[in-house]
C-alpha cells in the first residue's frame, strides 16, 4: 500500500501556511493563503490539498495548529471548534467541517501548542522530556510539551493572563488587559508595550524598560518551573526578539527561584536552560505536521 501522507495546517491570524508532508517530515508542497473569512480561505485550503495530493498521493490524516480561542478536546462534540474569537465570520467555524470531504482523522490543537510541539519534535526542545515554549508577541501563550504530546486540562493553557507581582512605585502603568488590567499580557505582550511607551522594545531598548518586562516575562518562567519541572523553557515570539530581554528573563528568573530547584537542567546563568526558539517561523507547520502524524496513527 502506497504511503498516506499528511495534510499539516498552521492557522495564524493573518496567514494559513498549508503543507502536503511525508511521515518522516519531508515537505512535498507548501502554500501560503490569506486569512480571511472561513467562506473566503476555507475553499483555497481544500484546493491546496486536493490538488496536492492528486500529484504526490493520498492524505492519510489532517493536522491543524490553529488560532484560537479554539476546542482541542478530542472528547468533546465541538472538537476543533474556534469558540469566541472576534474575528470576523469565525466564530462556530469548525476544521473537521472543511476538511470532512477527505474522510480522513483530523487533530486539531492551538498555534501555540503546535509551536510547542515543532520545538519539542525538531528545534530548541530536541532531547527534552518536558518543553515549556512560550511565545510573547500581540499575546503571549505557552504550550507544555511531555513526551510528544502538548498537555491541556479542558482546554488549553491560557499563561497570558496569569497575574503578575507589579510595584506601583516603580511601574504605574495599570495594564492593558480588558480583562485583569495587569495581567502578565497586560503589561508586556507587544500592544502593552506600545501602549505604554508608544514604540515598542526593539525600537528604543532602553536597558531599564527591558529590565522592567525582563521581570515580568520570568515570573511566567518561574511558575512554568514551579508547575512543570520542564527539562527547558524556549522563550519566542516578537517582543522576545528585543534585544537584551531573554538576558533579562534569565537574570530574575535565577534570583526569583533563589537556588529553591537544584536540579542538573538549570545550570548557572540558565543560558542553557532558557532559550530562543530553533526553528523559528517554521515552528508552526513542524508543529502541524507531527500532529499530523499522530492522525495518521489514528487512522491505522
Ligand atoms: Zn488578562
């Protein structure tokens, strides 16, 4: 029987990145399609994929690491179901809706859990058994990876929105969460930061203020440890590209733990515990793509 290949979709708010793989992660066909309503992008999708496979052979199962907020419980009959998105048209739109024309298992998990497991499977987290990737960029989110599958609870992880130990005296900024004011999102994801100082990090790194979301970012760091024991912590996204912050994040993360964890992971100055990403954007459809795999083993 000839091989069954893998449909691997990273949806993103602003682009869907489609890709036709074999198991072994070898890419036959790659596109990129524009994010617009379901009724708009959804028909481009299936014709990438039936297109695609008329050339290189059949899909044997889906994988879709999608924007959310989104339904990941396999258990549950809206499984893979974007919920209360204010994106335009999404809304109750479903994956195994679009792509039920294939016949095939689809698995479907959050972006940041597909980004999760792509650094796991192939980037910064290759050899660990625990992974804790976090992204900070217009949100920030984190997917926990143990032994090749992102944990969740009845949903995903929502990290963005943990509360965060602010001095006043030093930060008067009360956060730009709708919901909690200062959350961690609303004090350092990307629009907290415009928000605040009208630029962002990487335009004016001026070594106080990255000093100041440096603390922030590593009180998510330290409970990430104190929840998990993750074998690493990969920190991406764009406001992590800011120069001297993973530096930061480091640094107050080491003091907020004060040599509490003893363990042969965390090594002095944590450069190796704590990292930037290894795959960079192709974190996502790596991601993707190992769910993919694990469709595959469901259909068997
Ligand atoms: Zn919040």
């Amino acid at each position: 029987m000839a091989e069954r290949l893998i449909g691997a979709i990273e949806a993103g708010g602003t682009k869907f990145v489609v890709a036709l793989a074999r198991t072994d992660g070898t890419i036959l066909a790659q596109a990129r399609i524009a994010t617009r309503t379901p009724a708009e992008c959804f028909p481009e999708v299936v014709a990438f994929f039936e297109q695609s496979a008329a050339a290189h052979g059949a899909i044997g199962g889906f994988g879709v690491a999608s924007f959310g907020p989104i339904d990941i419980d396999p258990a549950s009959p809206a499984y893979g179901t974007i919920t209360t998105t204010t994106k335009p048209g999404w809304r109750g739109s479903r994956y195994h809706h679009a792509l039920g024309r294939f016949g095939v298992p689809i698995v479907v998990d959050s972006d940041v859990n597909g980004a999760a497991l792509g650094e796991w499977t192939l980037g910064a987290g290759r050899g660990c058994t625990t992974l804790a990737y976090t992204t900070v960029g217009t949100g920030v989110g984190s997917g926990v990876v143990r032994a090749g599958k992102p944990l969740m609870g009845f949903s995903h992880f929502e990290t963005g929105h943990i509360p965060i130990r602010r001095d006043p005296a030093v930060d008067p900024f009360a956060g730009h969460c709708p919901f909690h004011g200062d959350c961690l999102e609303g004090l350092a994801a990307g629009p907290a930061i415009l928000a605040r100082w009208g630029h962002s990090l990487s335009d004016q790194p001026d070594p106080a203020r990255i000093d100041l979301i440096g603390g922030y970012i590593a009180q998510l760091a330290v409970s990430l440890v104190l929840l998990h024991m993750p074998d690493r912590l990969v920190f991406g996204g764009g406001v992590m590209k800011s120069p001297g912050l993973i530096e930061a994040v480091r640094r107050h993360t080491e003091a907020w733990l004060a040599g509490y964890i003893q363990a042969p992971q965390l090594d002095a100055g944590l450069e190796s515990y704590i990292v930037a990403p290894g795959l960079g954007d192709q974190a996502g459809i790596t991601g993707a793509i190992a769910l993919g795999r694990q469709a595959l083993a469901e259909g068997k």
